[in-house]
C-alpha cells in the first residue's frame, strides 16, 4: 500500500508539474510590475524643454496607424490629428487593409499564408503593427489614441511598450528601432502562437494581441530564443534571440502615469475596442474576479484529487480481493475505508485474514 500510495503521489505531481511549467510565463506575469524597465518620470524632459534637444534620437520619426481603409471614422479624425499635428516633422504612415497585405507579400512571403486566414481581421491590424516597427522602425499608436505632447523624448530608447492593467503590456502604442530583437522575436513567434481558442477575445487576445505580446515579452527577457518559444525559425537569417542584457536590446515600459493619466503624459484615450465581442464581457468579469477564480480552482482540484485517491483507494482493494481468489468473502465495496481515514496496517491485514 505504501508503495502504491507513493507512486500515486509521484504521478500527481509529475502532472501539477507539467501543467505549472506550461503555463509558467502567464504566472509570472501575475507579478510583473514593468518595474525595472519603467520609463521613469524623473528620465522624461517636460514639454518644450532644452533637455530634449540634449538626448540621442534612436528610434525614426515615423507614425504607423492602421485601419480598413483611408477613410478614418470621424469619432477617432480628432485623435488622429492631434498626433499629426504636433509632429509635422514626422512621416505618417496609415496602413491600410491592401497597403498591409502588399507589405507582407513583398517583405514577408514566409508569413502571407497567416496573415490572409487570421480569423478576426484585428488579428490582422495587431501582426501588421508588430511588422512595421520590426521593418521601419518608428512609433505605433492606435487610432483612439491622441497625442497629448511631442513624442521626441520616446525616441531615446530602442524600444519601448506601455503597461497595461491589471498585468503585462500593451500594443496600442509601441516604438522601436529598425529591426530590434524584441520586434523580430515577437514576429518570429506569430505563426507558433496562431491557435484557435473557440472564444474570439480569447483567440486574440493570445494569438497577437497584448496577452501574446506580454508571453513574448516575458520569455524575451529570459534570454530564450524563438526556436525555444515556438519550435522553430522562419526568417531568413536564423532565430531571433532573447534579450542579452545590453541597453541596446532592452525594452523600456511606459507606465500608467506617463501614457494618459497625468497632465504631462504622452496620450489621450478617446474611446476604441470595436473589435470587443460578447464573449469579452465574460472575460473582463474573470478578470475582476480572479482572486475568487484562483480560490474556485484550487478547491475543484483538491475534490478532484480526492476524488482520484478514493477510486485508487477502491482499485487497490478490488486487486486485493482478486488475487485472493475471492472464496466466499464479502464485497469488497462493504469494506469500503471512509475517505477521510488513512486506512492502518491492521485493518488490511484484518481484511485479508476475513478473505482467507
């Protein structure tokens, strides 16, 4: 029995071990604050202040925005305008539907095939923002995101996201350097990360939007490669790696404060998520419930396990009986040891003595 029991216990673990480590990044985002790499107030010159002009331009002045088409619904032309307003000196760039797809087709015929069967058309409007700052560099904001000041003193890092609640980051608004390994990785794991997840938020959500992005984010900082991520490599020039350490491959995180939050702050939200289903509602719930959630799980996997102790508990016993021969003796199923009891030494040994 001892030895039995140990193998059960074995098994259990060796199966809460494996789904741990397959869902291990999604964890450690349950504690990432973007701490370490956040973009600090104190980093950030005032607008209009000298101290711009004192800071080296790393990323391109460009502006990349997408939508269906060139004809941008009136609710977001405020937004949008704020933003090329304050930057004439910018190139803007609106990735339309047809200007997307013939980007891929020339650039990245690798990924075509992806790009035209994505399920959710914002899946497509998610993959084409990671692709331009990967291949032009510059910064991605989305259309229900109006500038509040000048961007230039962004453009000081190689590569930076903002952080969003309650965990991880976001891709409504990104800059990057040409061909950044972040960018390259995050490009590089789209196709591994294309699954159909029956929920369409959810679908998206983990295919290329921002949960996707946090995942790559996560696994970028830990230094792994995207032939560890994904499986393999589908650029040209090999895997793209993890971040190894250097300023120059870092990611630096906008915080809450300096996205929109605060007078100085880079941004103004004016309304978006069309993509938003029903199914989202049910999710933005769980999201605000996960405390209960996480509880709720732990107590259906500890009736489980017991659940799984006792039908052991009978299987060991129904053996037993069997290779006794079962002369006569009663069911094993009356012998039943109450679920909440360790069953001793004597009580086997008096049942076997009873089936002799």
């Amino acid at each position: 029995m001892r030895r039995g029991l140990a193998i059960f216990l074995i098994i259990n673990a060796l199966i809460i071990i494996f789904l741990v480590r397959s869902v291990f990044t999604l964890l450690t985002l349950l504690v990432e604050d973007g701490s370490a790499d956040a973009i600090h107030s104190a980093e950030i010159p005032a607008p209009n202040s000298p101290r711009i002009d004192d800071r080296p331009q790393l990323i391109p002045k460009i502006i990349h925005q997408t939508y269906v088409n060139d004809t941008v619904p009136e609710r977001w032309r405020e937004a949008q305008k704020s933003c090329v307003d304050l930057h004439e000196d910018y190139e803007y760039k609106l990735w339309t539907d047809a200007k997307s797809r013939e980007l891929i087709a020339t650039e990245y015929p690798w990924f075509l095939d992806t790009f035209d069967n994505y399920s959710q058309p914002i899946q497509r409007a998610d993959a084409i923002r990671y692709f331009v700052l990967s291949h032009y560099g510059g910064v991605y904001i989305d259309l229900d995101d109006g500038c509040n000041r000048r961007l230039d003193p962004l453009l000081s890092y190689p590569a930076w996201v903002r952080r969003t609640n309650p965990t991880g980051i976001s891709n409504d608004a990104m800059g990057s350097v040409p061909h950044h390994p972040f960018f390259t990785l995050v490009i590089e794991s789209l196709i591994p990360y294309n699954r159909n997840w029956k929920l369409p938020y959810v679908t998206v959500m983990y295919s290329t939007g921002p949960l996707f992005l946090s995942v790559i984010w996560q696994e970028y900082k830990r230094g792994r490669a995207s032939s560890t991520i994904a499986g393999s490599s589908v650029l040209g020039g090999g895997s793209a790696g993890g971040w190894d350490g250097s300023e120059a491959g870092r990611v630096r995180i906008l915080m809450g404060d300096e996205y929109n939050k605060q007078p100085w702050a880079f941004f103004r939200w004016h309304g978006g998520s069309s993509w938003h289903g029903k199914d989202a509602r049910l999710i933005f719930w769980m999201g605000k419930h996960w405390m209960l959630l996480t509880a709720s799980g732990f107590l259906i996997a500890g009736f489980v396990g017991l659940g799984l102790w006792w039908i052991y508990g009978r299987v060991l016993l129904l053996g037993e009986r069997r290779r006794k021969g079962n002369k006569g003796g009663p069911s094993v199923w009356a012998q039943r040891i109450p679920l909440w009891k360790a069953a001793s030494a004597a009580a086997y040994e008096l049942i076997d003595r009873h089936e002799v």
